[in-house]
C-alpha cells in the first residue's frame, strides 16, 4: 500500500475542522487533543468569525468559571458545537461514560462518568461523537448503560444531538428521524468492509461510498505549523508523536 501523504490524526483534524464550518462558537473538553486541533483549524480558515474554546489551555479558554460558564452558553442556544465520545455508542446514538459489563452500580469495568455530557447532549445543536478507536467493544448494538441519551422521537423539545460520528476508519452521519446512522465516507486506506467487520450496530450503507476529503498542501502546511504551535500549550506530548519535526524545532 502506497504511505499517505498525512497522517492519521491529521486527517481527522482536517475532517473536524470542515464539519465545524459555519460556527461562531466551539469548545472541547478534557483530553480532546485531535477535537482541540480541529477547532482551531476551523477558526483559523473561518477570518476570525468563530471563537473556540479549548479546555485546559491559557491562550485558548476565554471562560471565567469553567464549566458552569460552559454550561450558561449552552442553555443560552450560544455554544454551536462540542465533542462527545464514550467507553460505548450504540446505532441510536446512545453513549456510555460510566461502565460496561454486569448491572450499574456493579460494573466489571468504570468509567469516569458523565460529568454534564447528557445536559450539553440536548442542548449544542452540532456535537461531534468522537472515537478513534472503531471496533466492536466500543460500537455497540446497545450501551450496558445510557449515560447521554441519544434523540427519540417523543415529542422531547431537543435542539442539540449529535450530527454524526468520527472514527479512525470513517464519517457516520446520523438520522435524526430514524435514529440511525448512516456511512458517508471511509477514510483512504480503509474500506467498506473493514468497517462493517467492526462496527458492532446496524447502519445505513449507499451503494457507493465517498473516501473522506484527504487534506490539501496548504491545509497541512497550516496544521503542521501554526495549528501545531497553538495545539502544543494544552497537548506537548500530542504534538511531540504527530509533529515531530515541529517539537523537535523547539517551535
């Protein structure tokens, strides 16, 4: 197999920053170094007309008082779009953040929990599911435990949910009237059939399927220099694996 000109994370940086176009504002949580960075990608090509909030850093956190701040924006309709993962998703969009195996409180496994994941779940009218690792213990037909319930058709007044979900092998957009998710596109170097063997759920398929929109020249010489330089006051050690050319400058 011919080696891409790009790596991993930066394809997925890259396919962040096109779904957050059109934003005015974005913020990520807690150990969201890939999500972080395409924020700030997404800012940089929109001329100043998005703010990102990155949890964690100096530069790049304009809250005064954390997540109740977060919070308020949220419930204020401000906040256009966050990032959710989970130690499990499901086909209908449910995450698990808090365990898996046994029956709660009894779980074999423990998670950190929900922390405001189902609040922020309704509420941002864009949220991103985010998990690189695409395989059958985490995608799964349904979660042990529903820690941020996906939409359901019950008359629930609900402006947030998810678009979608992002994975290391492809782009699933979600189906709000049929609660399923359907594949919009695999990442180059992967195929249909790799992600059917491990995608634990059913999911919608097109005859044809799209490759993700691999990033152009320009695009990865912003990623790797300024975007990496902003990235790395919050993540030193993510830009030390995925941009060593830049860590190793001292940049």
């Amino acid at each position: 197999m011919t080696a891409l000109p790009f790596s991993r994370q930066e394809l997925l940086i890259t396919t962040i920053a096109r779904l957050l176009q059109g934003c005015r504002l974005v913020a990520t949580g807690a150990s969201s170094p890939i999500p972080g960075a395409g924020a700030l990608l997404a800012r940089a090509q929109s001329g100043g007309h998005m703010r990102v909030n990155v949890l964690g850093s100096v530069r790049n956190d304009f809250l005064c008082d954390g997540g109740v701040e977060l919070f308020d924006l949220a419930g204020q309709g401000r906040l256009d779009a966050f990032f959710l993962g989970g130690g499990q998703i499901d086909g209908e969009a449910n995450i698990n953040l808090v365990g898996a195996g046994g029956v709660y409180p009894q779980t074999d496994v423990r998670w950190p929990g929900s922390f405001g994941s189902g609040y922020l779940y309704y509420l941002v009218p864009r949220v991103i599911l985010f998990r690189e690792e695409h395989s059958r213990r985490v995608l799964v037909p349904k979660v042990d435990f529903i820690s941020s319930a996906g939409p359901k058709n019950d008359g629930t007044y609900r402006p947030g949910g998810p678009i979608g979900l992002l994975t290391n092998l492809c782009w699933f957009a979600f189906d709000r009237d049929k609660r399923r998710f359907r594949l919009e596109s695999v990442h180059p170097g992967h195929s249909v059939e790799e992600v059917r063997d491990h995608t634990g759920f059913d999911f919608d398929c097109p005859a044809s399927v799209a490759a993700t929109a691999a990033p152009d020249a320009d695009i990865l010489t912003l990623l790797r220099t300024r975007i990496a330089r902003e990235i790395a006051e919050t993540y030193p050690r993510f830009v030390a694996q995925v941009f060593p050319d830049l860590a190793a400058a001292g940049d």
